[in-house]
C-alpha cells in the first residue's frame, strides 16, 4: 500500500527539510539572492528520485538575481492529462529576530515539530509533494493520466518569476489539474476552491517638514497621514460591507499594515508620511471600485489640508473564477481525505494569495489543500512532521488513482 511507503520515508522527509531550511530563498524585492540555491538542491534531491522528466524553468529578474522554477514529471499509461502539485520554494525573511526562541534559518526539530523560518510556508508542501511522487514511482503503480510537479519561485512577492512565468513558458494540457498546498487549517478539513481578489497599495502624504515648536511654519504629514488612513479604513468598510458565508472570514478586509519611518528625533515635524493597505476583496466587487474609494478620499484629502499625496499600487488582481466542485481534482481529493482521514472536507473560500488564483484565471481546475496550525510568517514558525507525513499520504493516494 502506497501509504505505507510514505511512512518508511518519514526520516528521509525530515532530513531533506532540515537541510533545505538554511539555504535562504528570498526576493530581491525582501532582501534576498531569490531561490537558485535552493532550487539547486531541490534538484539533486528530484534526480536521486529518478523522474520520467526534470526540467529547470530559471529567469533573471530586474536585479539581476536568478530566480528558478523546477518541473518534474511520472508519465501515466494514457498521459491524456497531468495532475500538478505546486508548490513554491521561496520564503519571507524572518521579522524580529528578538521574537525567535531559536535560529530561524537554523531548523530544530523538536518532538513532532521542526521549527524555521519556511518550514510551514512553504517547506511542508515542498516536501510533501516530493516524497507524494517520489512514493508513487517506487511503488511501481503506473496512473492512468500524468503526474507532474512544480517547484515555484516567487510566490511571496506575486508570483511574476514564478506561476505567472511558468504558465507563458510551460506548454499546460487544457484538462490539466493542479493541487496546490499552501492553504489548509490544524484538522485539514477544508478544500479551498476560491480566492478573494487582492489589492496592496501604498500612500504617500507629502505636508513640510520643520521644527517640533513651531507647527504654524510646517505642515505634519504624520498627522495627515494617520486621518488620512482612519478615513480610507472607514470608507471601505462601509462601502464594502457584504458577507459571501463560504469564505474565511466572510467578508471584504482591508487592513491598514506596513507604515514606513519618517524623522529620527522627536523635535521634528515630519515632511512625509507612508502607509500600506492589505485588501481583500469578495468576488462581489471588483477590485477598482476599492481603488476608486481610496483615490476619491485622497483627492478630498489633498484640497482639505493642502498636501500632496502619492499612491503606489503594489499588487492587483481581481478575484478568479471558483473552482467547480464537481471537477476531478476535488472528487478524487476528497475521497482521499474521507479514507485517511475519516470525515469529509468543506469547500471554502479564502483571502487570496496563492498560486491557484492565476491558474483559475487560466481556467484550469485548483484545489488548495493542506494541514496546517497557521503559523506561517510568524516568529518561532514551524511544521507538524505528523501533518507533513499525512498530507504526503494523502496527495500519493490521489495522484496514484488519477
């Protein structure tokens, strides 16, 4: 039995994430060389497997910076089709390192947890969907479609190197299907099959700098700024206040996050001041009318106080079309789920964020799916070595009854 393999591989599974951990995979865009090294390693590991295809999909961004795709490939008897899992190979840097109880970049594996920055997002999916293929080619059972795997570059800063690039240089079968690791919760019993459309922008209020004791001489952007961010916050809340019950959370969010330093000392009156929105939007609107709300408040922020402000749009992409629930890949993934398992899976929707979205967009069938305790990004991140085992079980059922 194909899972009994999976379970003879769990130290292997566990070695290949602890050495994969310490070599960074970061954008340029976050600090970062991006995936090469990794990808280099992630390779030796797919030619050890002794996959029917292995290729290299590598592209040098704006910084010069390589940033590498991988695809592996197990023919089936017909090869009408190819069910993809995809996952992606780069990770966020690490945040406060103050708020760390170990080395981020240094994986320690404690009891059923293997601790490190990626381990969760996106390690786990890595690792599982190697060893799920690696499982099916030596258990000697020859599926009936292909069985593919993408390793992606990217997917942290928008997937420009990665899925978007793969799908323009990759030639896709228009039946093809994809699961997709990297969305899940701590029991697994959620199939995501759609994704909320995504806006990231950021605001620049432009007011005069000068000295802390005499403000009728300036103009504090920082004052500005924060009303300015209350009043958006508060618009689009009103405006966009609909709920859609098969998403988490199940409705629009639009959270005021990143803000950008602007004096050093306190005595002085800030000239310029920078914040960020993280929207995510219900397939009910469109993402421009969000971004018309937010230019609109501007514009009456600009001739009430008299400053100059600038917008940046970071990300943007309106929601894609559902997943059919009716399509093979949920049928055959759900079925895995209730067998191993023992309960069946609901189908949700989500934020947005994952590589699903472009390839809905495309018209291909995705399932996000995996188990999870949602720590990704978070300081002291790690993933449940039971989780990554069970997953591998789960996606080698599928994929060996495709």
């Amino acid at each position: 039995m194909i899972e009994k393999l999976v379970e003879n591989m769990k130290d292997e599974m566990v070695k290949t994430m602890v050495e994969m951990i310490p070599i960074k995979a970061i954008s340029p865009e976050l600090g970062g060389t991006g995936e090469k090294e990794r990808a280099d390693y992630l390779e030796k590991v797919l030619n050890a497997a002794g996959f029917d295809e292995l290729k290299r999909l590598d592209v040098k961004d704006e910084s010069g910076y390589i940033r590498s795709n991988i695809i592996a490939k197990i023919k089936g008897k017909e090869g009408k089709k190819t069910l993809w899992l995809a996952a992606h190979i780069d990770t966020v840097p690490e945040g406060d390192i103050s708020l760390w109880k170990t080395d981020p970049f240094k994986p320690v594996v404690e009891g059923d947890r293997i601790y490190g920055r990626g381990t969760a997002d996106d390690g786990q999916a890595v690792v599982s969907s190697i060893y799920a293929l690696k499982a099916l080619k030596n258990s000697g059972i020859r599926p009936k479609n292909d069985i593919g795997l993408m390793l992606l570059a990217d997917e942290e800063v928008g997937s420009r190197y990665g899925m978007h690039y793969v799908l323009d240089n990759y030639n896709f079968g228009k039946e093809d299907e994809f699961i997709v690791p990297d969305a899940g919760n701590s029991k697994g019993d959620a199939i995501e099959i759609a994704e909320k459309g995504l806006l990231w922008i950021c605001v620049k209020v432009i007011g005069k700098q000068g000295h802390g004791s005499r403000p009728d001489l300036s103009l504090n952007a920082n004052r500005i700024g924060m009303k300015l961010a209350l009043s958006i916050d508060e618009r689009l809340h009103y405006k966009f206040s609909s709920a859609n019950n098969i998403f988490v959370p199940p409705y629009s969010t639009f959270e005021p996050t990143k803000r950008e330093a602007n004096v050093q000392n306190i005595n002085t009156i800030p000239g310029t001041d920078v914040f960020c929105f993280d929207c995510r939007i219900l397939p009910s609107y469109k993402v421009d009318e969000v971004l018309y709300e937010i230019k609109d408040e501007v514009e009456y922020y600009k001739k009430k106080f008299g400053v100059e402000v600038e917008l940046k749009l970071v990300q943007k992409s309106d929601p894609a079309p559902e997943t059919d629930p009716s399509s093979e890949v949920i049928v055959k993934l759900k079925k895995a789920i209730k067998e191993l398992r023992g309960f069946d899976p609901v189908l949700i929707g989500i934020g947005g964020g994952t590589v699903a979205a472009p390839l809905r967009r495309k018209g291909y069938s995705a399932a996000v799916w995996f188990t999870t305790d949602n720590v990704e990004h978070s300081p002291n991140e790690y993933c449940k070595i039971s989780n990554m085992v069970e997953d591998t079980k789960v996606f080698a059922k599928v994929i060996s009854e495709y």
